[in-house]
C-alpha cells in the first residue's frame, strides 16, 4: 500500500518524508483496520500483519515474537512481554523496522535520529541491514555501553554535550537537510508497536491491565491504538486498564495527572537510573493522558531505589532488564494502586547493554 500522511490537527495531506506538520503528529490516514483472518499464520513476528501494516516488508531482522511469559514477584503475578528479545535488545527494534521499510520505499539513502541509547542501536543497527547511512545525535552523558552499541552498527554517532534536548536540537538542526527518522513522531515507529498488542492477545488473550513505563511515550500510544483496533474489529469486548509509569527524577506525565491537565508541561529532567525515559516532554502526552482517563488507568512515579530493588528481584528470577524496563514493575510492586486480574508488564530493554 501507498501511506497517505496528514496532520493530526490541521487534517493536512502531508509528504511520506515529512515528520510532523507545523509541531503537530502526523497519522496515517489509510492505515488498514485489523482483520484476524489475514494474519500470515506461517509467520510470528512483526510481519505476521503484514496485511494491517502501513508498509511493505524489503528488509527484516525479526522484529516482534517476542515471549510472554507468567511472573510472581513479591506476592504480585503478571505476565512479562519480553520486548528486550528483540533483534537489538530493546522494544524500538518493532517500530524502527517498519519505519525502515517505508523510508526504503521512499527512496531514502541517508536517516537522521536523536537517541538516548536504545533507539539509536535500533536505526543503526536496521539502516546497516538496508544499506543506508546512520546518524545519531546522543546526549555525551548517555551510557558508554549504550553507545558503543550505536557505534558497532558502523553509524555516524554524534555525542552533544548537556542535557538530553541538546542532542534532540542538534539532531533537528540535521534534518533540515536530511530525513528524520524520529522514534518519538513517526506514525510508523507507532503503527509498529501496535503489532505488540495483537501478540499479548494471541498469546494470554485480552488483559485486564497493561501496565507500561513512557518517555516520549511511542510503546504505550501503540499499545492503546493496538488495543482499539482489536476491540474495533469485535477481537476483544474492552480496552484494558491502561497505567503508565515514570522516574520521580523525569516524571512529566504523573505531573499532568495529578494536576488534572489534559498536556503535559516541560520540566528539567533530574539524574535517574532510568535514563531511557528521561524525556523532559513527551511527543505523544495528551494522547496518553486522554487513554488513562478513557480506561480507567492512572500515572504512577517511583524512585530510584525502587526501581533498582525491582531490577533485582527480576534478575532473581532470570530476566535481565535493564532499570528503566524495571519501572513499571516497581510501580506494580510500590502498591500505590491496587490491581487486578491479568496484568500485562513490557520490559522494554535488556540489562546485557549496561554489564561491563
């Protein structure tokens, strides 16, 4: 298929390069509803709906597939989502692999990102498979392992000094004149986490609550718009309860929530352990603030120390997260909420990037 883009506020029909329109998101106006009879059932993974996908498949890693397996921590059962089994060790491999495929389509040859670490592995890691040209712009303070692993896909990697938004102005800055291809605003990086949905319900069925960790908050807007097709096309009766999960040193979304607002607002990040969610304004905010109040969720913070004694007791039982894939179990196991029934985690990173 041929993806229209328009502007998601001013309905404008908007170039299959273009990123955003006037700060505004794009969405795909011809994104294809799921149909559970065209799922490839020779195929798990990402292109198993490849008939629901805004792209055509010409590259591949084997993004998606990822295990769901039960887990009981500290008298709290949920079922983790492994998304750090993916072919870069982190949840961005779905999105970026789609996303790759429709620059490919577009005839790109050279793409741009702004990355703390994970995202910017996964576009080096996919344009290295395709053949184009990788530059990533990332903050000088991103960890040395995280960086090298950009650095080993062959990719230009661009270290800013400051805070995270610098490497994100530098990175803009480069896209004037080059194709941004941005995790946090591509419709398609969003369109690709999707398909994580679609797997959670073939595996365990519908749960009653996902429960997820946002920085700029591209996996949970996927989720609840995976979410929403299966329940659009009868597969599911209800949405589930969606929470979202952030560090109390970078925590913008519980901020807006708590205050009632409908957006987020900016704030100066302070130093966590959870650095892949250190966003200091999230892309897809008012979108997740409307999902928690349209499901009955909530934004939950933790600290540092429970977000570390988490990633322990996940280690314990054989799951190598890195911290910010532990925050959501930690806002699980902080009991500020009470829940219920079949509670979904994805842990989004893998803890093999930080060992020395």
């Amino acid at each position: 298929m041929r993806p229209e883009l328009a502007c998601e506020s001013c309905g404008k029909v908007c170039d299959p390069l273009d990123w955003h329109c006037e700060g505004a998101r794009l969405r795909i106006a011809n994104l294809p509803p799921y149909d559970h009879a065209l799922r490839d059932r020779q195929t798990w993974g990402l292109w198993r709906f490849a008939a629901m996908l805004p792209a055509t498949r010409r590259i591949s890693l084997g993004a998606g597939g990822t295990p769901l397996v039960p887990v009981t921590l500290a008298g709290h059962a949920f079922h983790a989502k492994l998304e750090y089994c993916n072919p870069t060790g982190s949840f961005k491999d779905r999105g970026t692999e789609l996303m790759v495929n429709h620059f490919l389509a577009q005839g790109a040859d050279a793409l741009v990102e702004d990355s703390s670490g994970n995202a910017g592995a996964s576009l080096a890691a996919y344009c290295a498979a395709a053949g184009i040209q990788a530059r990533i712009f990332a903050p000088a303070s991103a960890p040395a392992a995280k960086l090298a692993h950009i650095r080993a896909y062959g990719a230009d990697l661009v270290t800013v000094p400051g805070p995270r938004q610098a490497a994100a102005d530098a990175c803009l800055a480069a896209a004037e004149t080059a194709v941004y291809a941005s995790h946090a605003w591509s419709p398609f990086f969003v369109a690709g986490q999707m398909t994580c949905a679609w797997e959670i319900c073939e595996q365990v069925g519908a749960p009653d609550v996902v429960l997820c960790c946002a920085g700029h908050g591209g996996l949970f807007s996927g989720l609840a718009r995976g979410f929403r097709a299966l329940q659009d096309a009868g597969r599911i009766e209800r949405l589930p309860r969606m929470v979202v999960a952030q560090a109390a040193g970078c925590d913008p979304l519980v901020r807006a929530w708590e205050s009632g607002l409908d957006e987020t607002s900016a704030m100066t990040p302070a130093a966590s352990v959870a650095d892949g969610i250190a966003v200091a304004q999230p892309v897809h905010g008012a979108e997740i603030l409307r999902v928690l109040r349209e499901t009955g969720g909530a934004a939950l913070r933790v600290n540092d120390e429970q977000i570390l004694a988490a990633q322990q007791l996940l280690w314990r039982q054989g799951l190598l997260a890195e911290p910010t894939s532990a925050v959501p179990v930690a806002a699980l196991l902080s009991g500020q909420l009470a829940l219920t029934g079949r509670i979904v985690i994805p842990l989004t990173g893998s803890g093999l990037k930080l060992l020395a």
